[in-house]
C-alpha cells in the first residue's frame, strides 16, 4: 500500500516573505511613523481574513480571501493604533499589499524536503484548500 502524505500550501509549502516585502515597501514608513513594523502588521491582517474567511465560509456566506483581505485593511489598520487609517492609508496602496500576498513564492527548501519524501517511498500531495477537494501531486 502506498504512502501518502498531504500538505497545504498556503504558510506550508510557500513563504509569506514576498506578501510582507510588499506591505514594507508600499506603506513601511507609514506603519513605522505609528510604531508598526510591516511583518506585524501583514500578519495581523492576514490573521484576521484567514479567520472572518472561515467564519463567513463556514456560515454559507463565502467570500474571496482577496475580498475578504480587502474589507479588513483599514479596520486592522485601525486596531493596530492608526487613528484615522483612511486619512492617511489609500485604497492603492492596499491593492498593493493584497498583490504581494498573490506573490506567495514556494519556501527555497522544499523541493529538497519533497525528494526525500519521495526517497522514501511517500506520494507527496499538496492541497490549497479547492473546495472542490481537489489535490495536486507533486
């Protein structure tokens, strides 16, 4: 019987390094004039889809996570201790950040990780959360 071993893709397989470059170059020097590195603030915001999107998917009423990432700038912006976001933050800027999450690179190791699963005898399969189920073999 063969082995098998799953994996998601999204914070497993790739690295938010790229999604947290963009927010640093976009809006770092805004963030830091509030005391805010951009690391804190794209995990704090990537923190909060992650868990509206589940709760808005879990209660029938799905959304995009680009959507969902969208309507939460400015309020995590907010909560992070910007006063008044949408006086000094724009819409621009925030596509900008949402554009690095679509960025999302593969982490350098894992290609190395993958063959010596395969070396030993794994089927290796990652899964990005389709909600059809669907799997790709890698």
């Amino acid at each position: 019987m063969p082995k098998h071993i799953i994996f998601d893709v999204v914070g497993t397989c790739v690295s938010f390094d790229a999604y947290f470059a963009a927010i640093s170059r976009t809006i770092g020097s805004k963030l830091h004039a509030h005391g805010i590195t951009a690391k804190h603030f794209g995990y704090t915001w990537m923190t909060a889809a992650e868990l509206e999107f589940t709760f808005l998917s879990i209660s029938e009423s799905y959304r995009s996570y680009k959507d969902v990432m969208r309507a939460l700038f400015y309020r995590t912006l907010f909560m992070a201790g910007v006063p008044n976001p949408r006086a000094e933050f724009t819409d621009e800027e925030r596509e900008a950040c949402i554009a690095g999450y679509a960025s999302l690179q593969l982490r350098a190791e894992l290609a190395t990780a993958f063959e010596r699963l395969r070396s030993a005898g794994f089927e290796v399969w990652c899964w990005g959360g389709d909600a059809r189920g669907e799997g790709v073999e890698l």
